[in-house]
C-alpha cells in the first residue's frame, strides 16, 4: 500500500514519516512554504530520541498524484479544513479508503457523502508542527497511539484495517483495530475540551482550572444524555501504558496543543467549533445547556479572527461572565 497523507503537517507529518522511515511508500500533501520545504530540505522529524531528515515524496494536491489502485488516504486536516480538502481528492478518489485521522467526530460524516470507504481513526498523538518543513513528536517508545475502525460502526473489521494496521505498528506507533471506533473518538472529544482552556487562558491557574472541570462536566453530561458510550480514562492510560509516554524532544520549545498551536501561528481559524461547539451542538439537540464550552467556543474563535496569542483572555473574567 501507499499512503498519501492529506495534511502533513504535525500529526501527518509525523504518520507519514515514520511510515516511511519503515520502508512504506508515502506522498507528503502539503501547501505554501511547508511544502516547499519539504521538497527543498526533506521532512525533518524530531522525537525524544531521534533527528530525523527523511526524503519523502511531497505533492501540493491531487493533480501531483498519480493514484494507484493500492493507495490509502489518510485525512490530517483539521476539521475547519475538511469540505475542502475532501472536495479535492473526491473526484479522482472516491473509490480508495480514507482515513479520518483527525479530533472530533464529524469528519467521518462528512467523508461518507463523497467516499465510500471510510475509516476512523482516534488520535493521540503528541506533534508539533515547528517551522516549515519541520515536525515534532514526543511520544516514546512509540510515537503515539491510533486507534482503526470502520465508519459506520457495523460491528466488525475488516482486512483493510487491520492490514494498515499492522503497516503503522511496523513504524512505531500502536494501531488497535475496533468495531467502536467512536467510543475512542468521544473520549478523545472530552479530553479535547481542554485544547480551548489551554489556547484562551493557559490551564495554571485555578480559575482556569475550573473552567477546565465545568467543560468536562457538561460534555459527560450532554453525551450521557445523549446516549453516547466513551471510553474511560483509566482505559485509555491502561491501553497505552509505558508504550507511550511523553518526553522532552531535545532543542524543541514544550507548546500546547493544536488550537494553541494554530493561535500561535496565527492561521485565522481553529476547530473549536467542531471540539467544545460538538458538545454545545448535542446539549442543543438533547436540552443540555453547555454554557461553559459555548463561552470557550466563542472566545477561542475571536482569538482566531482577531490574530491575538494564546492566553491573551483572562480565565476569571470568563469565569466571571457565566450564569451561576
């Protein structure tokens, strides 16, 4: 199989370097002066570990792609960019498998309209994307840890999945194969509602703190109302455990997550909308007020459209500004 990583920015690059490391054939899809890098310099990768240049294939779109019959397309954009990139690849596409390796839990929707092999894929996976050409990611021994499953969820697997499976465990990451996939994905969605406490205010101190816990409250309840299952914590620690933890990646700055990370370059957008406004969606649908994750969707995204830094909001003013 070939792997066409659609987004190769943090968590792509990272995927789609140590696939090639490992000897798998990869295309790099990339934009603007990230991917001219990439095709000047090579990928460079930094682990806790490791300093990697690898020489990988780049292209900037489908027109630079001739598909082969045994490629797979694993979609690493963020949710905000996912119409567009799936309406690129859809009309030369379609009939591959894609894989949504993404946060939230609406990307595989929307690929189902346009592609008839979907898959997805829960991420942890701790990258950044550094500068133009240059990725790093700190989990170890294994990189990070990806969980597979068919979308929609029909209670099985399949080949595929487990065959791509076995290709990214060659290359140090751990790919269980599931028939829930979602159940991993809204696990993920709870812990994701952090990603905004973190890019508004920073998560030291205790106001902040407890925006943090309020956030996670509402989400638990909207999905409990919801009828929603999500894996628990302790499972999800119990199924990494020493296999990935996170270390210092030498001469590399400690950042925060991705919408920090996206604040921090100043792109103009985030996928708040799609993380902590996923909750504010469900507790609409179900009678669940979410007043804490729509106050934090707000001020992620005026950060955003504003061009301002992370933690350029006050969490007590925030705090300060929710109904009692």
């Amino acid at each position: 199989m070939r792997y066409i990583i659609i987004g190769a920015g943090a968590v792509g690059g990272a995927i789609g370097g140590r696939l090639h490391q490992a000897g798998h054939d990869v295309v790099l899809v990339a934009r603007g002066q990230h991917a001219a890098a990439l095709r000047e310099r090579g990928l460079r990768l930094r682990t806790p570990d490791e300093d990697l240049t690898l020489r990988v294939p780049v292209a900037t779109g489908p027109d630079d792609v001739e598909l082969r019959p045994d490629d797979v397309l694993l979609l690493c954009v963020k949710t905000q960019d996912t119409v567009a990139a799936l309406d690129a690849w859809a009309p030369a596409a379609a009939h591959l498998p894609l894989l949504c390796v993404q946060n939230g839990v609406a990307n595989e929707e929307m690929a189902l309209r346009r592609f008839s092999r979907v898959y997805g894929v829960c991420v942890w996976l701790p990258a950044q994307y550094l500068e133009p050409g240059v990725v790093s990611a700190g989990g170890a021994p294994l990189t990070g840890m990806l969980h597979i499953g068919r979308y929609p969820q029909d209670g099985r697997t399949d080949d595929t999945a487990r065959a791509i499976a076995a290709d990214l465990e060659s290359a140090k990451f751990l790919a269980p194969v599931v028939p829930d996939v979602l159940r991993w994905k809204y696990a993920k969605l709870l812990s994701n509602l952090a990603n905004a406490v973190q890019a508004v205010c920073g998560t030291d101190e205790p106001e902040a703190r407890e925006l943090l816990r309020r956030a996670r409250a509402e989400g638990e309840a909207v999905l409990a109302a919801a009828g929603i299952p999500f894996a628990s914590e302790e499972e999800q620690a119990a199924q990494r455990g020493d296999r990935v933890d996170i270390r210092e990646v030498p001469g590399a700055e400690r950042g925060g997550g991705s919408t920090w990370q996206s604040l921090r370059r100043g792109t103009g957008s985030v996928e708040v909308d799609y993380l902590n406004g996923e909750i504010v969606l469900l507790g609409r649908h179900h009678g669940v007020p979410a007043p804490v994750n729509e106050a934090l969707r707000h001020a992620t995204n005026v950060l955003a459209r504003e061009g301002r830094p992370p933690g350029s909001t006050s969490a007590a003013a925030l705090l300060a500004a929710l109904p009692s």
